[in-house]
C-alpha cells in the first residue's frame, strides 16, 4: 500500500542509515586494530621467547671453531 511521507521524513531516514552504515564501519576498524594488535603482540612475544632446545643449538653453533684463515704465500 503506498503511503506518502512528509517533507524531510524520507532526508531523515536517509541521513539516519547514512550515520548508522558509518558507525557501523568505525566499529569494525576498531575491532580489526584490536585484533591486529593482538596478533602483533603474539608474534612478538613469540620470537623473543627463545626455547630451551633453540638456545642450546644457538650456543653451539657458536661455540664451532672456525678454521683459520688461508695464508697465500708468494711464488
């Protein structure tokens, strides 16, 4: 059934899910930065923390002598 709306009603109604359709999306970045920051944080604590397994490798790695340099000598 038609119906006829007054002056401004429909400019109201438009302008309303215009700001509702906005703060709707403000909401969602603000969730996603969140998360994101969530996980950067993660990740970042993830690498920091070096294993017990992962030290004990690094340390030996480290420990390997290197062979000497090569002398060149003249001919």
């Amino acid at each position: 059934m038609p119906m006829d709306l007054p002056d401004g009603v429909g400019q109201l109604m438009i302008t309303e899910s215009a700001g509702s359709i906005q703060a709707s999306s403000r909401n969602a970045r603000g969730v996603f930065d969140a998360v994101m920051g969530a996980i950067a944080a993660t990740v970042q604590t993830n690498l920091a923390e070096v294993g017990t397994l992962e030290s004990e490798a690094v340390q030996r790695i480290k420990a390997t002598p290197m062979a000497s340099p090569a002398i060149q000598t003249d001919k």
